[in-house]
C-alpha cells in the first residue's frame, strides 16, 4: 500500500484537495442557511459550550489545519514559489485569527471571515490543483 502511495504522491495530493474543495464548495453553497441558523441560536444556548475553553479551540485550530493548512504546506513544499508562500502565510494568519477571536456565538454571527477564507481556499486550491495537473503532465 505504501508503495502505490509512494508511486503517486501527485494523485493522493489531488484526491485530498478535491475533499477539500467539496467542503468548501458545500459551504460555500450552504452559507445563506448555516448564518439563518445561527441567527436562531440564542446567547442562554450558547452557555452549553464555553466558546473561550482551550479545547475548544484547539479543536478549531485542528480542524483548520487539515481544512487549510495542510494544504498550504503541501502547496509551499511542492512549489517552492515565493508567491505562493506568501499568499499561503497570508491565508494562514487570516484562518488563525478567525479561529481564535471569532469564536463566540455573537461573533460568529456578524463575522463574515469564514465565507471570505472559505471562497480564498476554494480558488487557492483550484490554482493548485491545476499546477499539480500541469506538473504531473508536463514530467
């Protein structure tokens, strides 16, 4: 099994990024529905879950490095671009903020970040996932 991963690194990477975008996309689409959501949740619910709790948010901070993160390494590790690097880092401070400071529900609520990385993420991955084509074609 690690071997045929090994062969084809470029696919695996593809197949990773495609997930991604899917929720992305799925996101993107569902946004006007998860903010009416939101918008019904009261602040006395909010107290079931403390939104400042470190394991809150270090649950955050993981499911954005494999939502993002992981990808902008991957991305900066295949390219080695300087470009690429910064938007990465760019991306990457914007998703590390959104996480920790919009946490809470009212935040969460008025904070429009999330739609924003999410459409970022959708195009950056797009881009790359292309650059992986093109490279896996042109080798």
């Amino acid at each position: 099994m690690m071997e045929l991963v090994r062969n084809n690194e470029e696919i695996v990477i593809i197949l990773y990024c495609c997930i991604i975008l899917e929720v992305n996309v799925s996101y993107l689409k569902d946004y006007k529905d998860i903010q009416r959501g939101l918008s019904e949740i009261s602040s006395e619910d909010e107290l079931v879950i403390n939104p400042n709790s470190l394991s809150l948010i270090l649950f955050g901070l993981m499911f954005n490095f494999f939502r993002r993160w992981l990808i902008y390494i991957l991305a900066i590790v295949i390219t080695g671009n300087i470009l690429v690097s910064m938007v990465s880092f760019i991306l990457f401070v914007i998703g590390l903020y959104d996480t920790i400071y919009h946490s809470r529900l009212e935040k969460l609520k008025k904070s429009k970040m999330g739609l924003y990385l999410a459409g970022l993420d959708t195009l950056y991955i797009s881009i790359f996932i292309i650059y992986l084509f093109i490279a896996r074609i042109l080798s």
